[in-house]
C-alpha cells in the first residue's frame, strides 16, 4: 500500500467521530455522487458542483480518461460549464464545492474565475494546493482569495478514494 493510500486511512480515523451525524448540505452530496460516477468510469473520484444561491449552475465529475484531457479535472468542467450557462467568466457571485482539495491547476482557476466561496471535503497531502504545498492563496500574486472551507463530507470522500486507488492494485 502507498504512502498516499495511507493517508486517506489516516484522514478517515482522524474524521471518524460524532461530528459526521450532521447531514451533508445537498451540492456536497451531489459532488460525491458525481466521484463515485466517474470512479465507475474509470476516472479518480471526484465530483465538483458550481452553485449560486440555493441552484446548481453546473457538475461534473473528473473526466481525463474519458476526454483524454489532462486538464479535466473535476472543478475545471465544472467552472467552464458554470462560466458557459451564465454567459461571463466572472463566477463571483457563485461557490464550488469539490470532494477533495483542489490542486494548483484547479486552485488557481478558482481564483481567475472569482469563486466566492470554496468547499471541499477530503484533505490531499500529497496534491493539494491550498491548505497543503503551494498554498497557493496565500501568495502576494494571487488576487482573488475565496473564502475557504473544508472538511465537509471528508469522510466519504476518503473511502472513494481509499477504494478507487485500492481497488487498482
Ligand atoms: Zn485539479
């Protein structure tokens, strides 16, 4: 088992607790149904969800394999799917929820696309730019800095992960 797989069963015993009892809000449950659908394709579990206000503006689950595009990740579908339905790539007045920490590529386009706020549910120690590496946000170059919030739904996310990268070997 790798490093990275022992991580994710680190992260679900650090989460296992009562906490977890509290309902998901609906756009996080949605982005793990979109992980575990594309982890059915083949692809890294991975859902994200672009919301504004209580409405879903867009989804997507990660699709590299199936678009054989390195740059679908999960998030950026789902921002330029967002960006297209609302006719401005201004997203401000618009939250992501994805079901693990973005990485640079995604963290980054959160930032250009003005995402008002980010939630995501699993940590990525290895992957992850924003509370983890680069931390990208908390440079002086970065000029849009959404609010941050994770955690949320972390378990679940995990053992998608945990299963998926299991599963492989
Ligand atoms: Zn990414």
């Amino acid at each position: 088992m790798s490093a990275q797989a022992d991580d994710y069963i680190c992260l679900e015993i650090a989460l296992s607790g009562p906490c977890m009892a509290f309902p998901l809000p609906s756009p996080m449950r949605r982005a793990l149904d979109l992980a575990a659908a594309a982890a059915e394709a083949g692809e890294v579990p991975v859902g994200a969800v672009v919301t504004k206000g209580d409405a879903i503006v867009a989804t997507s689950g990660n699709a590299m394999r199936t678009t054989a595009d390195p740059t679908a990740h999960a998030e950026i579908v789902a921002l330029r799917t967002a960006a297209a339905a609302l006719g401005t790539w201004r997203l401000d007045e618009c939250d992501l929820w994805v079901t693990l920490e973005p990485c640079a590529m995604c963290a980054g386009a959160v930032g250009l696309a003005r995402i008002r706020r980010l939630y995501w549910a699993a940590d990525d120690p290895k992957g992850g730019a924003v509370a983890h590496g680069p931390r990208l946000y908390e440079h002086a170059t970065c000029h849009h800095r959404p609010e941050v919030y994770s955690g949320i739904g972390a378990e679940e996310a995990a053992r998608q992960l945990r299963a998926f990268f299991g599963g492989r070997r």
